[in-house]
C-alpha cells in the first residue's frame, strides 16, 4: 500500500509535467539542452541558499519561525535572480543563433526558451520538494504517524504539481517583462513567488493554503497565455484540429511556356 500511495503521490505532482516534457520539449535538441540549462540555474540558487542559511543559523545559533520564514524569503529571491541570470544567457544565445543561421533568424524563439526554461525551474523545485515526502512514504505505517492529518501526502502532491506550473508560468511572464522592460511584471512575479512560499506556512491548514494556491496558479495561467500571445480565438482552433489552408503561389519563368492543362 505504501508503494502504491508513493507511486500515486509522484504521478499526481509530476505527471503534467512528465506530459509536457514528452510532447513539447523532448522532440526538440534545443528545447532539451534549454531544459537542462534552467535545471541548472535553479540548483545553483539552492546552492547558494543553502549556504546563507547555514551562516545564519550558525551566527544566530537558533532555529525560529522568524528565521525560517527570512530564509524562504531570501530563496525566493535568489531563485527569481537565477531566472534573470538564465534569461541574460539565453538572450544571448538567441542571438547567437539568430546570426549563425542562414535566414538571420533563431531556430528556437525567445519566448520557446521562457517556457521551456520555466518548466524546468518548476520540475527540479518539485523534485527536491516532494522527494523526501515521497520517501517516507513507501514504509508502512507513515500516514497520520504523531496525529499528522492523513492527507499529508496527497496534499503534498498538489502543491508540487501547482508549484510546477506556477515556474512555468512565472518564467514566459518573467521572460517577456524582461524582454519588454517592464518593472511592473517583474515585481507581480516576485510577489506572487513569494505569497505562495508564504501560503506553504499555513500547512497543516490545507484549506488556507491549497485553495488560494491553485486560485494563483489559475490566474497566472491565464496571464502566461494572454502574455504568450494567446486568445479565446486559438484554444477554439486548436480543439476544432482544422488547419488553414497554406495560400501558394505559382512563378513561371518567362522563358518558360506553362504546360497547358
């Protein structure tokens, strides 16, 4: 049984993200090394992290809710400051590419990379969220152990898979502010990262966590897509699968007669 629970938990926190890597990124040389490279933006801001947190609490020499929630803060900010370090670096390798190919134009689009960058900061935030969780529970006899609620796990599971999206999302909002100049994108990027570490801190009170949680993973979804280009216009195309017909035009060389017909 708890196999199956941990089996469950990881296909529900990974599995449309598992989807959007088998069908959009994977197919894609490019996409994949951009993929990678995002991946290992973000471990470097758990790095680093990782490290203030060990000076704090060494200089501090304690363990309080204040420091914690200084530490998440100070995470969030670092994470944020990776995806602009890994924007200035794919910017640079769009041009890059752009001049090396023959038309003057990159194989692999800026706002490609903001996706596929944000997808990536998403699943390995996920996977260093939930793996331990997952760990404890394969053992027997994990769930409601010390009165915890019983719904620890499956919770879990949909905080990552909302956290999953929320990268995606904020990295093709992040990117375009970037590309744009806009302060005020950037800064609702960052406050939202931050309400949604905040909200992580009212667990075990699901409620008030998952619901506005996946409220926020709603509504930044629906900005990424308006940002990305999208309308109501292209989701009705998409689902209807018709293809506008390509307009084709025919050039005859002028010492050339055409063949009648």
């Amino acid at each position: 049984m708890g196999a199956a629970g941990c089996f469950g938990c990881a296909a529900i926190a990974f599995g449309t993200a598992a989807a959007l890597v088998l069908l959009t990124v994977a197919p894609e040389p490019l996409r994949v090394i951009v993929l990678v490279a995002g991946a290992f933006f973000w471990l470097l801001s758990l790095l680093a992290a990782s490290l203030l947190w060990f000076v704090s609490v060494q200089l501090s020499g304690r363990e309080d809710s204040a420091l914690l929630l200084l530490g998440a803060a100070v995470a969030v900010l670092l994470q944020e400051l990776s995806r602009f370090a890994c924007f200035k670096l794919l910017k640079k390798a769009d041009e890059g590419l752009a001049t090396l190919s023959e038309d003057g134009r990159s194989p692999i689009s800026l706002r490609q990379m903001a996706y596929v960058s944000g997808l990536s900061f998403g699943i390995i935030s996920g996977v260093f969220s939930i793996v331990n969780i997952l760990a404890d529970s394969v053992g027997p006899g994990t769930v409601g152990i010390h009165g915890d609620s019983p719904y620890y796990f499956i919770t879990s599971a949909f905080l990552t898979m909302a956290l999953v999206l929320l990268h995606t999302f904020w990295g093709v909002i992040f990117f375009d502010a970037c590309e744009r100049r806009h302060t005020g994108g950037l800064g609702l990027v960052v406050g939202s990262h931050l309400l949604t570490s905040g909200l992580t801190f009212l667990n075990p009170w699901y409620e008030a966590s998952l619901g506005p949680i996946f409220i926020l993973t709603l509504c930044t979804g629906l900005w990424a897509f308006s940002t990305a280009g999208g309308s109501f216009r292209n989701i009705l195309k998409c689902l209807s699968c018709k293809q506008e017909p390509e307009g084709r035009v025919v050039l005859y060389s002028a010492l050339q007669v055409p063949p009648e017909e």
